[in-house]
C-alpha cells in the first residue's frame, strides 16, 4: 500500500510539472511535446500499474488510450486558445 501511495504523489508531481510548463512555455512545437509527454506519461503509469496488479486486458488498454487521447486533445486546444 505505501508504494501505490508514493507512485501516485509522484505521478501526480509530474503530472503538475508538465502541466505548469504546458502553460508557461510560448512555443507551440513545446506545447505539444509537454502535452503529448502529459498524455504518455498517464498512459504508461497506468498500464504498468494494471501490469504489476495482474489485471491488464485489452479493455483497460483502450480505456486508458482513450483518456490519454481525449486528454491531450482537451489540454492542446485549450493551450491554442492561449496563442
């Protein structure tokens, strides 16, 4: 239990990390690489958690890609917003 606890606050720091340059930054090519680096990073913690669990199946694979893919699209559309 104490190891799912630290993955998750780490997850969450570089998560925030990235989200805070996502907005900071001013280049676009940028932008999209921290957003596209937000959405793997969500991606790959999330499978390698249901891998360690046991429990990955092609459905929580699709689950997660689709999240990780809605989330990028969201968190790029609102930084082109921003100019």
């Amino acid at each position: 239990m104490q190891k799912k606890i630290i993955q998750y606050v780490l997850l969450a720091v570089v998560l925030s990390s990235l989200l805070a340059a996502a907005f900071i930054v001013q280049g676009k090519a940028l932008r999209l690489l921290l957003v596209a680096s937000i959405s793997l990073t969500y991606l790959a913690f999330g499978l390698l958690n249901h891998y360690e669990d046991k429990s990955l199946s092609e459905k929580v694979f699709l689950e997660y890609a689709a999240l990780a893919s809605l989330t990028f699209i969201v968190l790029y559309s609102l930084l082109l917003a921003r100019g």
